[in-house]
C-alpha cells in the first residue's frame, strides 16, 4: 500500500510536469517550430482531425512554417484551421503550400508572455502540492488505521516531500528555459 501510494503520487506529479511541458509549448517564442500548430484542429469531411494527419509541417527557415496539405481541396480549410486558432499566426495561401510567416516578439508583449509562463508554472506547483497534501492525508488515515507504524509514515512523509521538492526544481527549471527562450532576441 505505502509503495503504491508513493509510485501513484508520483505518476500524478509527472504528469503535472508534461501538461505544464504541454502547455508552455504552447506559448510561442520569436523562432518557428511545428509544434505550435499541434492543438491546431482541422474539418476533415466533418470531422476534426490534428492538422499533422492533413499536411506535412516542415520548418522553410528560422521563422517560417510550411504546410503542405496531403490533399489540394484541404488547402483552404487548412489555411483556415491556423488562423482560426488563436495563435496570433497569419497563414498566406501559394497554391498548394501554405507559408506560416512567425511575427517577432514585442518587448511589451515578451513581457506578458513570461507573465502567462510564471502562472502556468505557479499553477503546476500547486497541482503538485496538492498531491503531496493528499498522498499525506492518506498517510494519516493509514496511521489512525493502524495500517503503518508511525515511523513508516514519518519516512513516507519525507520520501514524499522529496519527490514534490524535485518536481518543484523541474518546474522552476521549465520556467527559466522558456523564460530564457522568449528574452532570446
């Protein structure tokens, strides 16, 4: 039971640290890269499908996308999915290649992206203190239970906040990444 408290807390924690990873992926620097158009979504006959299962994404240079759609009369609605998005991207249509030009970063507008980064962070650390609290409580009934013995818990109790400790750092450490990657000129 303790080890399985202790593997699942940290399972949830992880995957705190993968959606925080997720979402400041999401959050755009000044360089090109195709990831920012994976949430992008596109009507495939009906349904919505990613767009990478509709074009091919290749990067043309430093600050430019390129999307190719598999299929010509998809180009329109492919052009439409990215500026639909939300992304502050403007796509221009040539022919059968969509070119997804990356608009440089303001000094002002750099300063509230790190603003929606710190958040995003401080929200995870919640989310992982959290965890903590709950695998604690556990702990506690556990004890009252007389399930474990109270050094058990003391040593679980320590284990645990050694693991919210190190997923804090890795937080901290995602943060000033991406910190570093929107300063980057």
């Amino acid at each position: 039971m303790i080890a399985e408290l202790r593997k699942t807390t940290e399972q949830k924690m992880q995957k705190s640290l993968e959606a925080l990873k997720n979402d400041l992926g999401k959050i755009r620097t000044g360089r090109a890269h195709t990831g920012i158009l994976d949430h992008v979504q596109v009507d495939y006959y009906g349904s919505m499908v990613p767009i990478n299962q509709v074009a091919n994404l290749t990067l043309i240079d430093a600050r430019t996308i390129g999307v190719q759609a598999y299929e010509k009369t998809m180009v329109a609605k492919v052009e439409k999915a990215i500026r639909d998005a939300d992304l502050g991207l403007n796509p221009a249509n040539q022919g059968d290649m969509i070119r997804v030009p990356m608009p440089s970063l303001t000094e002002e507008r750099r300063r509230e992206l790190i603003k929606m980064v710190k958040h995003e962070g401080e929200s995870a650390k919640i989310a992982v203190r959290n965890l903590r609290r709950d695998a604690n409580t556990h702990l506690k009934d556990a004890l009252k239970k007389k399930e474990v013995s109270e050094d058990d818990e003391r040593r679980i109790q320590d284990d645990i906040q050694k693991l919210t400790d190190r997923f804090v750092a890795e937080i901290d450490k995602a943060l000033v990444d991406k910190e570093k990657d929107l300063m980057a000129v």
